[in-house]
C-alpha cells in the first residue's frame, strides 16, 4: 500500500496491520486499531485507540510501523449518544 507523506494530527482513521501467518491454517491475520492521529513522520504512526465501545478496553496510545500497515483510511467520528451511560 502507498501511504501518505502526511497525515494531519487529530485524524480520525482506521489502520489494518499484518500480524503474521496463523500457524494452524497457514492465513494471514490482521487486526484493526481505530483511533486519533498523534503523529505521522512517513514510518511511524503513533495513534491515540478509541476505546471499545461496550466500554471493555479504555483508550490506549499505539505505535505502528509503517512496515505492518496494510490499509489505512479515514473514517468518520462516532455518533453521540446522550442516551448512553
């Protein structure tokens, strides 16, 4: 994947990073962080993660190596829900 030179500080995007070939079925995983850009310097991509939204893991400050991105896209804020507790 290309990525770009430069990601604005307060994005909101969603990154896919290889994590290896599964010893049992012989496939690549991935796994997904979704989160706000801190800081992009075109090889390492530090994100603050949303935290879960069932409330199950808090925020969590995540550096990614531009060698692991398979995908990264923007993607739009979470709704409110004044609803929620």
């Amino acid at each position: 994947m290309t990525l770009p030179r430069q990601i604005p500080a307060g994005a909101r995007v969603v990154v896919r990073v290889t994590e290896g070939v599964d010893q049992t079925d012989g496939r690549m995983k991935f796994r997904d962080y979704v989160g706000h850009v801190i800081s992009w310097n075109g090889y390492t991509l530090e994100l603050l993660r949303d935290a879960a939204a069932n409330g199950s893991r808090p925020q969590q400050n995540v550096t990614i190596h531009q060698e692991q991105i398979a995908t990264l896209k923007p993607v739009p804020e979470r709704p409110d829900n004044p609803g929620r507790p």
